[in-house]
C-alpha cells in the first residue's frame, strides 16, 4: 500500500485537475496507481485487513469522480461508495487480486509431481 500511496500523491495534481476529462484520469489510475498496487498485491496472502484496506484506497482515488449536485435541493454531496463503482465500471483491485491468484493455483496444480511448486503446494515438502 506504500508505493500504491506514493503513486497517488506523486500524481494527485492531475487527479485533481478540472483541466483534465474524467477518462483521462482514469486511464492514468489504471496505468500508474492501479498496477503498482497489483504488483504488490501479488506477494503473499490478501487478509481481511489488508482487503478492506484496498478497498479504502481504491475509493479515495475514485472520489476524483468529485461530488455530486442533489436535483431537488441543489446541495452538494459526496459519491457513495457504490455509486463509484459504478461510475468506475472495471473490476475492484481485490477481485482482480483474487481471481490472479485463483489463475495462478490453477497453474500450480497442472503441474507434474515433480515439480518442487507442486510439492510444496501439496503439502509433500
């Protein structure tokens, strides 16, 4: 989450940009913050705390959605989260995290037995 983090800030200034459409933005999420977090993702298990934590981050960044202008009174207000992910329409980083690994235990165990991945997936070592 550091350099997940680190990456956001190094470009919050574009993020935050009124210059800037909103699928440009996106792009540079997907492209810069979004892989980072991936590649970190990949070492060990993903907790329950570590999860949620993702999740967190992953809405911080999308709040560069901004807010959104209630019809009937014209008051401000910020997104739900689910209303971002809706806006954002891609997979959320856990799911993504998850179905990779998911991917890669299906890899493991087309393996022959004589590979040490096997074995030590197995249990035999």
């Amino acid at each position: 989450m550091k350099s997940g983090t680190a990456c956001y800030y190094s470009v919050q200034n574009l993020l935050s940009s009124s210059l800037l459409p909103k699928n440009i933005k996106i792009k540079i999420y997907r492209t810069v913050i979004f892989s980072v977090v991936l590649c970190e993702c990949k070492i060990g298990s993903l907790t329950f705390r570590e999860e949620s934590r993702l999740k967190v981050f992953e809405n911080m960044v999308l709040r560069i959605f901004g807010p959104k202008r209630k019809e009937v009174t014209g008051e401000w207000r910020k997104l739900h989260n689910e209303e971002l992910n809706d806006l954002y329409c891609s997979p959320s980083s856990v799911w993504v995290t998850k179905s990779r690994r998911m991917r890669q235990v299906g890899n493991v165990t087309r393996m022959g037995e004589s590979r040490d991945v096997y074995r030590v997936f197995g249990g035999d070592i």
